[in-house]
C-alpha cells in the first residue's frame, strides 16, 4: 500500500481538478474507492476524495436525464426515475452489480473512469448515447461516452480531469432497453460477458437500435454493423440470429478475463440474439 | 471549501464518531479503515479476504454498510462509524443478534458481525422485508459453514422482534 501523505476533500468538481493540479501528478481521486484503494498506482502520495464535491443525485431535465458522477449504485437502484428509464436497463444492471456494501460504495463515475472489463455501466451507457461531463484545468465539456473508451481521454481522467457528470438523452426514455450478463453464478462480480441493447421501436419496426457489449473485449464495444442489420425492420428471430453472428464477428478479439476467449467467441452470438429479441 | 488533512510522520489526526461517541484517531499513511479499528480493539469486525468479496469486515457508514477494508482509514474522518460492538453485546445483545442465536444461524459466527449490521440497515429502512429482499442485502455476506436459509429465517424473527418492540 502506497504512504498517502494527503487526504482533500474539495467541495466540488472543478476544486477537485484544481487539488489534482496542484498535486502534480502525485494525486488520485477517490469516489467509492472500491478499486483505487487496493491498486493505488506507483508514486501517488495524496488522495481527493469526491465524497464532499457533491456529485451523488437523479435529475430529470427536458432534454436529458443527468446523473451525478458520485451517484452510487445503491441510489440508482433506489431512484424511481432509474427504475423506469428505457425499461429499467441501469436499474437492472446496478442491481447486479456485486454485493449490498459494493453497490452502496461503488459509483457510477467510478465504474467509467476506471472501466475494468467486469463493470457494467461503460456498455449500458454506451447503449444509451450517453455524454459525460468533464472538467479539465478548470473547464467543463461534454463528450460523448464512447471517447472515455476509445481516445485517450479515459487515461486523463482521475489524474488530471474530474468525471462530473452522466448524462442520457431524454428521447432514450420510452425506448425498450435490455441489460443482461453471463457469470458463473448469479451473484458473481466476475462477468463473462454483458450485452447492453436500446432500441426505438414503432408498429413493430426497429427505428433506433444500439448494442454494447462488456466483459469480453479489453474495452467496450458497439456493435454498430449488428445494429445496421435491424434498423428499420421488424426483428424477426431470423433477422436477430443474423445480428448475433454479425455482432460477434465484429466485436473483434475476445479477451480471456474470466473464461477463455474461445468460449466467449462461441457465446456471443447467442447472447447479443437474445437481447435483441428482448428488446424488440 | 476544501478540507485538507496533511500527514506528520506518516499519521493523519483525524475524528469520527465510533458506536455513537466522537473520538480522536491517529490513522496511518495507507491504513485501512478496517486496520485501524482492530488495532483500537474493536476486533468483532473481521479480516477475512481483504479484498472484498466475504463481506466479513461490514460496519455501517452513516447507517449504510460498506467494506471496512476497502477503505482508507482517513476516509473516515467526519463520519458515523458502527461497528459490531456498537449494536449490543452478551449483556445487552440486540434483538437481531437474539435472532440470530434463537434461529441457529451461528455457526462458527465469524461471518455473522458482518450479516447483523446488514440486517440492521435492511431493517432500519425496510422493518418487513420479503425473503426475496433478504437475499438481495445478504448478497454480499459469504458464510462457509451453513447455506444461507437459517440466516433468512433469523432477519425473520429479528424483524418481528423489533416490531413487537416498536409496538410495546
């Protein structure tokens, strides 16, 4: 365990960025802390605690539905905005996170910003369009989700820039939304694989779809040839298989966390059907 | 404004209140929060995988429960720590700790510190839970002696207990 020399706990987001600042490097930020307390990276000697920054609420605006970067698990599960949202997928996938006390330390922030392969949220929030609100060297921007996971931002941030903020366009609302996992155990953490899948359905036919996958793959993954084989159609289980092989082949290499990567090719197919045809 | 706490020869002063009382803590550089209330004695709180998975190390955080041994004992500093101790004791044991021994969930009790402050935080929010809302709080609480039913049947009857004592 790292000698952590100085603990602040700044009373916002951008004061949180200024004590990373100031602390050249040296300093980390905390929210739940259930991972960066035992894998405190090489030469950290001070820690920003966001407990203070007032980061933990559920609000729903006309144009989006914003989640504090502090918000934990257990809130999310307790919010009745959650529960409903684009059929209850964030509700479904915080609930199974781990256990009780990891869900009422664990934060949604924490889960992006330090997106082991296992969490949840980088694929659901992928499949919901989310944004994530920023700040660095003292200004706030919002970018899409999936540059956390595929540019450098994501290395940024808890270094130097402070995840604020998740936001979910309000047109996902009324979507149907599927959230599902494979684990060796209904309550294991260690998840072979997720599917995360949003979609626009009227009269019958797929207007919008958007499937993620987690757990497989070093980052996560949309799969946006597997969505273009269903936008606009009506999702037959034919058409659904189709997207599973398409969705699959595209997903690249598997990693071996948890299962063999030859396994998970294998189920991969089975998985991203059945949630098309879920959320259809 | 920011609060800052610097260490002095690798010691945090810091303050929280334990089982009810305010106290002053010299908490270590990279101490965890678990580290520290053994050392000070309250050893009803267990070190079993510190790494949290067993859910061994519970204590209540502002009533919730969490990982002593996932956290920084700093991290404690301005807030409400309950430890096992703090719930009651052979003398004047708590109507969760009487359910449990009353329904034979103790086994070799090493877990259950951990299962009674979680029964507590279900049952100061939810005093009539289903079995199926046990589970879910129990989740996190892994025993190795027994399955889990004798201990779904004692968040039962500590339930009813505490109702019959509300209602005295």
């Amino acid at each position: 365990m790292n000698k952590i020399n100085t603990y602040i706990r700044p009373e916002s987001a951008k004061a949180a960025a200024a004590a990373l600042a100031d602390c050249k490097g040296k300093a980390v930020l905390l929210a739940g802390g259930i991972q960066i307390v035992k894998t405190m990276p090489p030469g950290v000697t001070a820690v920003v605690d966001l407990r203070d920054a007032r980061l933990s609420y559920i609000k729903k605006e006309a144009a989006c539905l914003k989640i504090g970067a502090g918000t934990t698990f257990s809130e999310m599960v307790a919010s009745p905005v959650i529960k409903k949202w684009a059929g209850g997928m964030m509700h479904k996938a915080a609930l199974r996170v781990s256990s009780n006390m990891i869900r009422n330390m664990a934060t949604v922030g924490g889960s992006i910003v330090r997106p082991y392969p296992f969490n949840h949220f980088p694929a659901v929030l992928y499949a919901l369009d989310a944004k994530a609100v920023i700040v660095l060297k003292g200004k706030t921007s919002k970018v899409a989700i999936a540059e956390i996971f595929e540019k450098e931002l994501g290395s940024e941030l808890g270094r130097t820039a402070v995840l604020s903020e998740i936001q979910i366009p309000a047109g996902t609302e009324k979507w149907n939304g599927v959230f599902d996992r494979v684990a060796k155990t209904e309550s294991s953490w260690e998840n072979i694989m997720i599917c995360a899948a949003a979609a626009e359905i009227k009269g019958g036919v797929c207007k919008n779809i958007r499937l993620a996958l987690g757990s497989a793959l070093p980052k996560p993954v949309r799969l946006l040839k597997a969505e273009k084989s269903l936008s606009g159609k009506k999702i037959t289980d034919i058409l659904a298989s189709q997207a599973g092989d398409i969705g699959a082949g595209e997903a690249g290499s598997f990693n071996s966390v948890s299962a063999p990567s030859e396994y998970k090719r294998q189920i991969a197919p089975a998985v991203i059907k059945r949630c098309v045809l879920a959320v259809s | 404004m920011t609060k800052a706490i610097e260490s002095k020869n690798d010691i945090f002063e810091i303050e929280f209140t334990l089982n009810g009382a305010k106290k002053a803590f010299r908490a270590g550089a990279g101490e965890t929060l678990l580290e520290l209330l053994r050392r000070e004695g309250y050893r009803g709180t267990k070190r079993g995988c510190d790494t949290g998975d067993c859910g061994s190390c519970t204590v209540l955080i502002d009533g919730r429960s969490m990982l002593s041994c996932m956290m920084l004992a700093v991290q404690a500093d301005g807030r409400s720590v309950t430890t096992i101790e703090g719930i009651g004791g052979p003398a004047d044991p708590h109507p969760i700790q009487q359910a449990f021994v009353e329904s034979g969930a103790v086994q070799c009790g090493f877990c259950i510190p951990g299962m009674i402050l979680v029964t507590k935080e279900l049952l100061d929010s939810n005093p009539e839970p289903t079995d199926a809302e046990i589970r879910q709080a129990l989740d996190g609480n892994l025993c190795r002696c027994t399955g889990y039913v004798k201990q779904v049947e004692a968040v039962k009857n500590a339930a009813k207990k505490m109702s019959q004592k509300a209602k005295r």
